[in-house]
C-alpha cells in the first residue's frame, strides 16, 4: 500500500495532476450513469481547479476544463432542478 502524507497541501505540479486525476474520475462516473458518485467528485474537482492561479489552470488539457465547465453549468448548476425532487 502507498504511503500517504496527507498533512501537507499540495503545490504545483502536483496538485495539477490531482486536478486532472479528478476530472478524470468524475468523467468516469458520468459515462458509468453513477450521477450521485459523480456530483460529489465533481465538486472536489471543481474545488481543486478554482484553487488554482491562472498560469496553473492553463496546464490543464483543454478537453479537461470544457467538460468540467460545461458540465457544472448545464448539469449541476443554479437553474437546474435539484435531483429527485419530482418524485
């Protein structure tokens, strides 16, 4: 098992790889239709990547960002209708 030192913040380059690594999963969990899983990763990400300064933000692939972006607003956004809530 890895060994973890979770009592530093991370800095860098590493918290750019932690960023896309998140993205990533939570990309994963929405093409798997496992939406609750998906939102509360998405919004880790999305805490991640507004953490970062803007030089920061542009090593993030593109792709990357567009489907974080297009994502929290269309799908997770203010005017959306909150989940099970028709029911």
């Amino acid at each position: 098992m890895k060994n973890k030192n979770n009592d530093k913040p991370l800095t860098g380059t590493a918290l750019i790889k932690e960023t896309c690594r998140r993205i990533r999963v939570v990309r994963s969990y929405w093409d798997a239709h496992n939406k609750r899983a998906c939102r509360g990763e998405r919004d880790k990400a999305l805490a991640l990547y507004e953490s970062l300064n803007e030089t920061e933000r542009e090593k993030v692939p593109q792709v990357l960002r567009v489907w974080l972006r297009y994502r929290s607003e269309k799908y997770f956004g203010e005017g959306r209708t909150p989940p099970g809530g028709g029911r």
